[in-house]
C-alpha cells in the first residue's frame, strides 16, 4: 500500500510540475517541466528508499526493485508526455 501512495505522491508533483510549467510558458514551458520533475522525482524516489532501508530495516537489495518501481512509474509518464507535446 506505501508503494501505491508513494507513486500517487510522484503523479502528484508531475501534475505541479505541468502546472507551473503550462503557467510560465505555455507548450515550451510544459515539455521544459516534464524533465525538471525527472531530477525531482528520483531524489523523492531516493528518499524514499532511504526511509526504508533507515526506519523500516529493509537491506538495499530489498529496497533497490521497489526504488525503480516508484521512480519508473511517473517518469515513464512525464517522458512520454514530453515526447507527445513536444
């Protein structure tokens, strides 16, 4: 269940990012946000998988498959919507 919220949270700041994006350029300004949130979203994914290795006690290697699950979800999302406005 933490997964699913973690990656809803991801979708959330890609939905902040193509907002601030549309309001500060238009289509440039949305295809510019889409790969701002790349960066963004795998430092959120990195957290993440920092509190589950720190706080819950799981090793690396259990958190690693669960780190690019979170992360790949919502930039695959940003990436293909970056190819189709651009």
């Amino acid at each position: 269940m933490h997964t699913a919220i973690v990656i809803g949270l991801g979708f959330g700041l890609l939905a902040a990012c193509a907002a601030v994006g549309r309001l500060m350029g238009g289509a440039p300004g949305f295809t510019q946000a889409m790969l701002v949130f790349l960066p963004l979203w795998f430092i959120g994914a990195g957290i993440n998988m920092a509190l589950g290795v720190k706080r819950a006690g799981y090793s690396v290697a259990d958190e690693l498959p669960v780190f690019f699950l979170v992360f790949a979800i919502p930039a695959a999302a940003a990436l293909l919507l970056w190819w189709r406005i651009r």
